[in-house]
C-alpha cells in the first residue's frame, strides 16, 4: 500500500534521534541552539544550553541542522 510521507515528522524525528544538533530560527527573528527532545503537532521541546525549552511550531521560521538529516525512513518503524 502506498503510504504518503510526512517529511516534516521524518526530520524532526532525525534530528531527535541523531542527537543533531539544530538552529531554530522564529519568525520573531530570535534564534535557538540545540538538541529537538521531542515534538508533536503543535510543539517541539528543545534543550538549548542545557534548558529544556517549548516553542510552539507556528512561531518557528526554518530549521537549519549542523550536518545533512537522511529522509529516507524504515518503512516498518515509525517515531
């Protein structure tokens, strides 16, 4: 069966699951550093200098990992 890909879940789960490091840029112009602890629709929880913090996705702009994130994601595992 064909099953449509939600990018932005794959990228989000890398980045958590790699421990990669990300600037997360809000549209307010602020920027964080850090590691994505977890995410779900509306939120992601960053550790940023070593506090956690809640940002909310519609206040985020664009999010620039430290190295290439794979999207190419195990079909039989999923989060």
């Amino acid at each position: 069966m064909n099953k449509s890909i939600n990018i932005q879940d794959t990228f989000l789960n890398q980045l958590r699951k790699e421990n990669i490091p990300a600037t997360v840029y809000l549209t307010n112009g602020f920027q964080i550093r850090g590691i994505i602890k977890a995410f779900d629709n509306f939120t992601i929880v960053i550790d940023s200098d070593g506090r956690q913090q809640m940002v909310y996705k519609h206040a985020i702009s664009t999010f620039t990992p430290q190295r290439s994130v794979s999207l190419m994601q195990d079909n039989a595992t999923e989060e």
